[in-house]
C-alpha cells in the first residue's frame, strides 16, 4: 500500500534581502520516510528547514503538513509547529534547567500535559538513549553528544509527526558523533518521518530512503542512496561528492 503524504513542498521561493536563497523548491515526503538533504555550505538546506516549519516566510510557494497549510502569518502556526520536531546543530537546551526539566518543559507549558506523565515518559526517553543517570545535572555538565542526544528526547517527547534534523552532529568532537547517529539510526527503524540536514556522508546512505542534492538554492538531483552516491547525474554532484572525504 502506498504511504500517505506527510509533507508537501511546492513551488517554493525565497529570498534575503533581495537574494534568491531558495529557487522552486519542490519536495514530498511520505509518512516514515527518512530523506536526507546534502549539499555545499551556504546552499539553502537550514533555510529550507526554517521555512518547512514556518519559521520562515517563503515569497512564493505552498508547504503543507498533512494537508494543513504552514503559513508563519497564520492563526494556527504554533499548533502545527508542534507537530514539527526540530533539532539544531546547537542543542538550545535551557542552560539553567535539569535535563529532566528540559525535556519536560514544553509537554507541560504547551500540550498542558500533567507533570508526572510527561516526567514517566522523559525518564523512559533518558533510559533509551543512556542518559537516565544524568537526569538531575545541568546542560554544562554533558558532553556535546550527550546533550545532542537530550535534544532529540525534547523534540521525541512532543510526539511530532515529523522530524527535521539540522546538521546535528556538525559541533561535535568526531567520537561523538557516533553516539548522536545512533539514535538517529534507531528512529529510522522504528519508522520515525525524517528530513535530516547532514555533511556525513556514509551516515546520510545508511539511514536515507531518498537523497535530495541541492546546490544554489535549488535542488539539482534526487534519488536513492545507491544512485546518488554511485550513479551522479550532474558534475555538480559529482564534484560535490569528489570534495567530501567518506
Ligand atoms: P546551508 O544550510 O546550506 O549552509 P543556509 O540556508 O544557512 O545554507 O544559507 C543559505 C544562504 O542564505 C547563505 O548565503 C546565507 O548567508 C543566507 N542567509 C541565511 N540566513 C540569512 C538571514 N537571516 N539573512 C540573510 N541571509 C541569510
């Protein structure tokens, strides 16, 4: 049977300052599909994931979340926002609240949900990525993984349709990112809906059903991970990929 359509991207534009940033920008993403975005530096992909989730106006275009329009201007673009989970290459972690504070904050501020259900769900979220001893510490006691991983349980515990991952793993020290990927590759499993934003390239072929390459604002190919990587279409892609040492 054929997954329903979970994001939908048409025709989409954007500038800064008079600059094209985004260029006819048209994307779908099917529910528990895992896509991934590379690209060079500077190409548009964190820009995309602002606009995907309304934290960005686009100037021309339609995005859509299941049907639903995600306008930044509208009425209802906090609720759909906290159907997007996103996750920054920073973390954003409040610096002077526990790990468990921080994760239960917006379960409870925003879906008004009861403490104690959003704490058992926190802990059982801690559990899973290892973290369960380090529920009382502050964000400055972590490691970057660790605190990486404590930002992905935050955006897990608001039960998001749909997650967008930024270039997560691109602070930290490299023994680190093993551990953040991991728990990336366990969602892919469970059947999580992904968009990551990655520069890893052998973890962008494990975990991808479909690669999006964009370049300048546009995306120039897509397909799966055995084409993209071994089959480029475009010189583009091709030096693209030449330059990215895997
Ligand atoms: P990528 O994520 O692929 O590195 P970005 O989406 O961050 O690319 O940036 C795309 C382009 O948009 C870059 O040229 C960047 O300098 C520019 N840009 C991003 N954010 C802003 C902003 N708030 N104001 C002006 N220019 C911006």
């Amino acid at each position: 049977m054929d997954k329903r359509e979970l994001l939908s991207a048409e025709h989409v534009y954007k500038y800064f300052d008079g600059t094209p940033i985004l260029q006819d920008i048209n994307l779908k993403i099917k529910s528990g599909e895992v896509v991934v975005i590379i690209g060079p530096s500077g190409c548009g992909k964190s820009t995309l994931l602002r606009c995907l989730n309304g934290l960005e106006k686009i100037a021309e275009g339609k995005i859509e979340l299941d049907g639903d329009m995600v306008d930044p201007a509208s009425k209802e673009i906090c609720r759909l926002r906290e159907r997007i989970g996103m996750v920054f290459q920073s973390y954003e972690l409040f610096p002077h609240k526990t790990i468990l504070d921080n994760i239960t904050l917006a379960p409870i501020k925003v879906q008004k949900r009861k403490r104690t259900e959003a704490e058992e769900e926190a802990l059982k979220l801690l559990e899973r990525i290892g973290l369960s001893a380090h529920k009382d510490k502050r964000p400055s006691q972590l490691s970057g993984g660790q605190k990486q991983r404590v930002a992905i349980a935050r955006a897990l515990i608001m039960h998001p349709e749909l997650l967008l991952l930024d270039e997560i793993t691109a602070a930290l020290d490299p023994e680190m990112v093993r551990e953040v990927l991991e728990v990336v590759l366990d969602l892919a499993k469970e059947g999580r809906t992904m968009l990551i934003v990655t520069h890893e390239m052998a973890f962008a072929r494990a975990v991808a059903d479909r690669i999006i390459f964009m370049d300048e604002g546009r995306i120039i190919e897509e397909g799966t991970p055995e084409r993209i990587f071994e089959a480029p279409e475009t010189e583009r892609l091709q030096r693209f990929l030449d330059n990215m040492s895997f």
